[in-house]
C-alpha cells in the first residue's frame, strides 16, 4: 500500500479547499465561487505519530520518516452530477480513484461566501452528496447486470453469484432508506465484481466545517451525527479557516494559537486517525541503517507481508524478524534491556504484526 488516498468532496464552497490547505499547507486557490477547484490539488503530508520520536531518540536513529496521507482536494459536486451536471463525470472519476472520502459539510454562515443551496443545511447537504453518489452507482450496476444477465443467458453459470451479489447490491444502494452494513457489502462485492467500485461504499468520514459561534456549532453537530450514526460514517468537527491560518504560522506561535482557541488535536491528526480506522490499517515501526520509520499496513497484517511493504526482497528471503512492542521498548530504555527482559522476540513470517511494535527484518538474498 502506497500513501493512504484520501479524497475531500463536497458542495462548491463547503470549505474544501481551506480544509485541504489546513492539512497540506498547499496554499491553493480559494475563493467565493463554485468550481474554483477544477483539476484536483494533491498534497502529500505527514501523519503525527509521537511515537516515532521516540522510538528513534532511543534507537538512535538520525533519519525519521513518518507515514504519509495523500489528501486530494476533488471539485464540487452539485445537484444533478450523476448525470453530468457541473464537473459531474470527472468529480465521479476523481472519487473512484481514492481509498477513503473525507466530505466537508458547510455549518457556518459568511455573507461573503454564498451557499449553493441558498441556506446552511448540512443534514440536507449530506444527504444530497449521498444521493448523487447511489444514482450514479445505480447506473453502474445496471450495466453490470444486463452483461452478466446476457453472459447467463449463453450458458455461462458462472455468472450466477456474480447476479445475485449485484441484485443484492443494487437493491440496498436504490432503497429508499440509509445504506447500512456498507462494509460488508462493499466486501461481498470485491469478491464477487471486484471491478464494481462503488462510490457510495466509500470508506467516509464528514467533516463539519463550523464557524466561530460554539453555540451553532454544537447544534449542527447534534443534528449530523444523528444523521450520520445509522450509517456509521464518523464526524469530524473543524474549522478549517482557522486551522488553514494556523497553518501559516511557524510551529511556535500556532502552538501559541491552539492554545488560546482551545485547539486540543489539529484536524490532520483527527482525520488522519479516523482515516486510518475507516480503513482498518495500524502502525509499526522498522529500524534499520540508522532509520527509523513508520508503516500503515491493514489490521491482522502478517510478519512477511510487513516485510514486503519496506522491500519485496525482505518478504521473499525473509529469515526471521525482531520485534518489541513501542510501549515495552520505551519502558525498558534500549534494545539490550529489553531482550534481557525477554520483551524482544524472535517471530517467523506468519506472525500477526501489533499497532505499535518495533520490527528489524533479517532476510537472505
């Protein structure tokens, strides 16, 4: 797995675009107008991880190297893209391409900045957002099932489960209540059409785009999380044009700033994580020639297929792996104590890797 995808939609003038430079520090265009974002602005960004500090001070590792999130800031969506309507087609293309969607739901008024929909809404927006995705989903899975009926038809039984998957599919994405068990879905369907690729089953998080007045705030926060809960989809609540000036600022004085704001855990840190569990990916460490670094890898990884995400050569000559959970590597102060305390261990390549642990790889060439 390269960097973890991760695509910001939304209605034009959302706060997208703010949102993607508070993470980036891309210092892309905006302004108060639909479609300012027309061809997608990419950023590559660390993931916050203390953890790695301070495996490599006590590792004495000079070169840290964090995971890394792609964010990718997609144009606005508008009624009626599923059929092509604003930038419809390429905002569809953009989504299919990442591995989870964070959407930006406007919850702040600005006279300045006006809102497509004419009112600040966010339940009605998300819903809105959905909608288009499942109808552009169900014109995907209308063509899927009239070839697969056809091939049928030829003789081909093949196509028999690849049917009933798509039925079951196309009757949850065109009902007329949420969509729920998503993940399941999404899983029976990777099996069976794994060139489906529904935008609806997207791994999704919403990020609540607020102003300054923390009574509104919480009221819209109230009324999207209880729209969001049956779905699963986690909220994130933000404000992106405050962190977006944070991030111009040098660490110092926005440290300075998120403490006056109250700012407790910057919206990179909070979405990243929600991110990472949309996805259920963990984090380990490996240690080598002086480096440290840190590896998103899905929750119940094997030691071998850790190995092949530093190198293929380490996972095809993978002899043996040295491991140490973070915490019980801290506590013990170094690698030496920490084998003498019998916390460093030897594994095989069928070892089921730990959020946290400490690996140094020994492969044959």
């Amino acid at each position: 797995m390269s960097s973890l995808r991760v695509g910001i939609v939304g209605l034009p003038n959302a706060g997208k675009t703010t949102l993607f430079n508070a993470l980036s520090r891309g210092g892309a265009l905006v302004a108060s107008y639909p479609f300012t974002t027309v061809e997608p602005n990419v950023g590559v960004v660390s993931v916050p991880d203390s953890r790695l500090d301070r495996i490599a001070d006590l590792a004495g590792c000079q070169r840290r190297v964090p995971a890394t999130v792609r964010f990718v800031d997609i144009a606005g969506l508008v009624e009626g893209a599923s059929k092509g309507e604003g930038l419809g087609n390429r905002f569809l293309a953009n989504i299919r391409e990442v591995d989870a969607v964070a959407h930006v739901v406007r919850a702040f008024e600005a006279g300045n900045v006006s809102h497509v929909e004419g009112s600040v809404d966010p339940v009605r927006d998300a819903e809105l957002i959905e909608t288009e995705l499942r109808l552009a989903d169900l014109e995907v899975l209308g063509r899927l099932l009239s070839k697969a009926r056809q091939l049928a038809k030829s003789g081909d039984r093949g196509c028999l489960t690849r049917i009933d998957c798509l039925e079951r599919a196309e009757e949850q994405v065109g009902g007329s209540g949420c969509l729920t068990n998503r993940e399941l879905l999404a899983r029976d369907l990777l099996q069976s059409v794994p060139d489906a690729g529904l935008l609806s089953l997207k791994p999704t998080l919403i990020a609540l785009n607020v102003g300054e007045s923390r009574q509104e705030a919480e009221r819209l926060e109230r009324e999207i999380k209880e729209w969001a809960a049956p779905r699963d989809i986690p909220v994130v609540t933000v404000n992106a044009e405050i962190e977006a000036e944070l991030a111009e600022l040098d660490p110092e004085e926005a440290a300075e700033f998120e403490k006056e704001m109250g700012i407790e855990e910057e919206s990179l840190t909070r979405i990243a994580g929600a991110s990472y569990q949309l996805l259920g990916l963990m984090t380990f460490f490996s240690i080598d020639s002086g480096e440290c670094r840190a590896w998103p890898i899905p929750e119940g990884s094997t030691a071998g297929y850790a190995a092949g995400r530093i190198h293929t050569d380490f996972e095809k000559g993978f002899v043996k792996v040295e491991v140490v959970h973070e915490a019980d590597f801290l506590a013990c102060g170094c690698f030496s104590a920490a084998r003498d305390a019998g916390a460093l261990r030897m594994e095989g390549r069928e070892y089921i890797v730990q959020d946290g642990d400490v690996m140094h790889f020994k492969f044959a060439t």
